[in-house]
C-alpha cells in the first residue's frame, strides 16, 4: 500500500446525485433482465456508478477498459444483478465475483493499479426513503424513487480496501488444468486440491455441494 493513497474514498469527487436520466435508463436495463423493478435495482445501479466514478471510470464500463476492472458483489439477489448490468462486469467473464456474506456491498478494483473501494448500503437510507420520495403510497415505491435522487453519502458507506483475491481468480487469468489423479476429470480455473500428494478435483476431495445419487443413462 503506498502512503499517498487516500484513507477514505472522497464523495466530494463526485456529483452527490448521478444525472437522473443515467440512473433511469440503467435502471430500467437491469429490470427488464432482472425481472422487476425493485429498490435492489436501484441500489445496484448506483453502487456501479459510483464505484467506478470513484476510480476515475464511467458507467457502464467502456472496452478496453472494462478488462482493467474487478467487481465483487456480497450479495446473490436484486443487487447483483444490477451491479452486473449498470457496470458491465460478468460472472461469466471472471470480472465480477460473488462472494455471498449477505451483505448489500459492493467492491470494484483497478487491477493495473491495485486500488478497490467498496460500498455498503446504509441502514439510515430506508429511514429517509420517505423524506426523499413524500408522495410513495407505500414503503417499497418509496425507497425503489428515493434511491433515485438521495446524495451518495446518505446511501452508502465507502471505504478504500485491499482485494485478496487469488492471482488465479483474477480476470484475465489462465491456470493450467489439471487432471484429477481420483476420477479423472479436467479441472478448470484453478480450482484443483492437493491433498496427500495427489492431485484431485473438489468433489473427489469431498468439497461438493451436493451428494451423489444414481447415474442415468443418456
Ligand atoms: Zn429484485
Ligand atoms: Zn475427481
């Protein structure tokens, strides 16, 4: 970590509102492929607008640029469909990542540089949903319009952070597959175990998510 860096993100770098017609139109892209309009979208949208705005990048991300980034998501609902959508960032291309604490949060790093700064919804903001949106006829209306137009700093906490994630994690990344020594299958991204002196893949090293019931004929 270098000195220079700032201990804490600065709001004031940023317009405290993004322009309205951003956030709507990237709102309204991440309903329609999340399925409704919620106040995770919103939040989402704003996470990636910010997070971005914060290293010096727009939003959504343009090419080339967008392989300089690494997003993380804490959550696996409403919210990370928008982060994905607004930012550009996929699970599918290894740039975004789910790590599920359950938490509304959001890190977006530059890889060249190191630098990552993560946002996290503040409690508070549902209080003054209704103070920002009067005449919403019931709460959840009343956050999804508030979270429009409320200032950055009343949404979220930000705070510069360090990645640790594992080289072979990255985007961009190529680890060599790897041949489980138990079953044989080829196994991608790293995720080989070396357990015992031997080279197996997570389900034969008893990390699966699930237990094997019978095989069927195809
Ligand atoms: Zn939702
Ligand atoms: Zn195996």
């Amino acid at each position: 970590m270098t000195s220079e860096r700032p201990q804490s993100p600065s709001f004031d770098a940023m317009p405290p509102v993004p322009p309205r017609e951003q956030v709507e139109s990237l709102v309204a892209a991440s309903a329609r492929i999340h399925g409704h309009l919620c106040s995770g979208q919103v939040i989402g949208v704003r996470m990636a607008i910010l997070g971005l705005g914060l290293l010096g990048y727009p939003c959504p991300l343009p090419y080339p640029e967008i392989k300089n980034l690494v997003g993380v998501v804490e959550s696996e609902r409403c919210l990370s469909d928008a982060v994905a959508v607004a930012s550009g960032l996929r699970f599918g291309r290894g740039s975004l990542k789910l790590v599920n604490l359950g938490l509304l949060a959001a890190t977006f790093g530059e890889i060249s540089s190191g630098r990552a700064v993560r946002l996290i919804s503040r409690e508070q903001a549902r209080k003054l949903a209704l103070d920002y949106a009067p005449q919403a006829t019931n709460p959840h209306t009343a956050q999804t319009e508030a979270y429009m137009i409320m200032p950055n700093a009343e949404l979220f906490d930000a705070a510069w952070v360090e990645l640790k994630i594992p080289a072979h994690e990255m985007p961009g990344a190529r680890p060599k597959k790897m041949a489980c020594e138990q079953c044989g299958v080829l196994v991608r991204s790293g995720q080989a175990v070396r357990e015992n002196g031997r080279t197996l893949c997570p389900v034969c090293a008893g990390r699966a998510y699930f237990n094997l019931g019978p095989n069927l004929e195809l």
